[in-house]
C-alpha cells in the first residue's frame, strides 16, 4: 500500500475544521496538512489549534499535496476549481467536494477532463465525530482513491459508498440534512412537554435524553426500527395512542414529502450552478 498523500484544504471552516482535528487525532502528522481559507483569523485558529500549514490563497496550499479537499460554498466552487485546474493536471491529485449539488461531471469540466473526483455529502455531527458521509467516485478514482476518501472522511464518522451519482441528492435530503429534521422534532416536542405543564429545564432533559437513547438503540441493538417501536408500543396503552395520532396526521407521507422536497432542491442546486 502506498503512503498516504499530503492533504490540502481548500476552506478551513466548521467543516473542513472537525476532519482536521479527526485526522490529526488518529495520527496524521500536522506537517503533511495544508488549508487555503481568505479569513484571517480562521487561517491563525487553525495554526494555532492544530499547528497545520496555513495559506491564503488555493494554488499555494495545493502545492505537492495528492489529495484535495474542496470545502467551499457551491456558489463559487466553479471559480476555486478553474483556479486549480493547470495544477491539479499536472499533480494528478485525488479530489473530494463537499459541496451540495455539485455533480462529479462539473468538477471534472472544471478542473480538466479527466480528474480523479469523488464527491462526498457528510452532516453536521461530524463536528463530534458522530457523523456520516455519502461518497461516490468518478470512473478515474481507483481502489487506493477509494480507500484514501474513505480514510479522509472516517475522521468525521461513519461512511457509505453510492455507486449511482443520481442517488447522492437523495443522501443529501436524508443524512446531510437530516439533522436539522430532528432538531425541529425535538423542537416540537419540547413545546408539547411545556404546553403540558412540564418546566421548560425538565422538558429539554426529558426530551434530549429521550432522542439520544432512541438513537443508541438504533445504532447498537441491531433491531430494525419498526420493531424497536413495536416493543415500546403497548395495546391500547400511551404509546399507540401517540402513534395513532401522528399516523392520522400523516405523519409518513409527511417525511416522505419533505425528503423529496429536499432532494429535488438538491437537484435545482447542480443547475444553478452550471
């Protein structure tokens, strides 16, 4: 197995941030880690936390790195890319994008035909190294590309491989911005404990704690989720009682609804930006 390449970041927030401090936490030296960010004095925290090389500038940071991680905005991710293309030709650098919508064909038009690309859409729990990442690959991205995005985005958290690029706005709709569905559910739950009379500290513990340990059940019995509710669901009991209700309000086809919605937005996105 070949050694891993260094790695250059273009964009050094939140994101790029947490996979850099999970890189160095499972041994990547600092010295084999670039950023490129404009912002000053997110380029100095990053020195100065993790005491990576800093640049202002993309073609500087990119210099001798093999693998590339573009993490900005999907508005001017077409500039940062014509930007690199003469030198990711010549490096022939492994490339992951973050960003949202943008499809591995029009990074490869934009930095040169050809370029190894995967394409990658991680959540916001990987700022705690709780999260989970959708990755395709282009034709070029060979077994070691594969192994070293799967290296790279581990330090967030899980990973998945898609092997249909169409699919990725689907992991978009579910995982990347899923979080944020179960923030408002926590949300509305939270109001529900208050309107019943609970105090506003006692129902964020209840219901914090209530969606922390569904998830761990979730990740460590193994169980399905229909049977998890199952269990939890007596006869006639509170629980059906809730279930019942939330499947009148059509609770599924509501999820389904906004899944599709988020996923067509995702679409519209790749276009915008074309």
């Amino acid at each position: 197995m070949q050694a891993s390449p260094d790695i250059a970041f273009i964009g050094g927030g939140n994101m790029a941030r947490s996979l850099i401090g999970g890189l160095i936490a499972r041994g990547t030296l600092p010295a084999r880690i670039r950023v490129a960010e404009p912002v000053e004095a997110l380029r100095e925290a990053l020195a100065a936390d993790f005491g990576v090389s800093v640049f202002d500038d993309a073609p500087a940071a990119v210099a001798d790195a093999g693998l590339w991680l573009l993490a900005v905005k999907p508005q001017v991710m077409r500039q940062v890319c014509e930007d690199l293309a003469a030198t990711g030709q010549a490096q022939r650098a492994l490339t992951v994008s973050i960003a949202a919508g943008i499809t591995t064909a029009q990074l490869q038009r934009w930095l040169g035909g050809g370029t190894a690309v995967v394409r990658a859409m991680p959540n916001t729990p990987a700022l705690l190294g709780a999260g989970v990442t959708g990755l395709f690959a282009s034709p070029q991205v060979d077994a070691e590309g594969r192994r070293l995005a799967t290296e790279l985005l581990s330090a967030a958290g899980q990973t998945v491989w898609i092997e249909d690029e169409a699919r990725m706005d689907a992991v978009t709709a579910v995982s990347g911005s899923g979080p944020a569905y179960v923030f408002l559910l926590a949300e509305a739950m939270q109001a529900a404990a208050r309107a019943e009379g609970l105090q506003p500290e006692a129902a964020s513990i209840l219901v914090t704690q209530t969606l922390l340990g569904a998830a761990r059940m979730l990740a460590e019995s193994g169980e399905a989720p229909a049977e998890l509710r199952r269990r939890v669901t007596s006869p006639n009991g509170t629980t059906q009682a809730a279930i019942e209700a939330f499947q009148a309000g059509g609770f599924e086809a509501l999820v389904a609804a906004a899944i599709h919605a988020a996923s067509e937005r995702g679409r519209a996105l790749s276009a915008a930006n074309d």
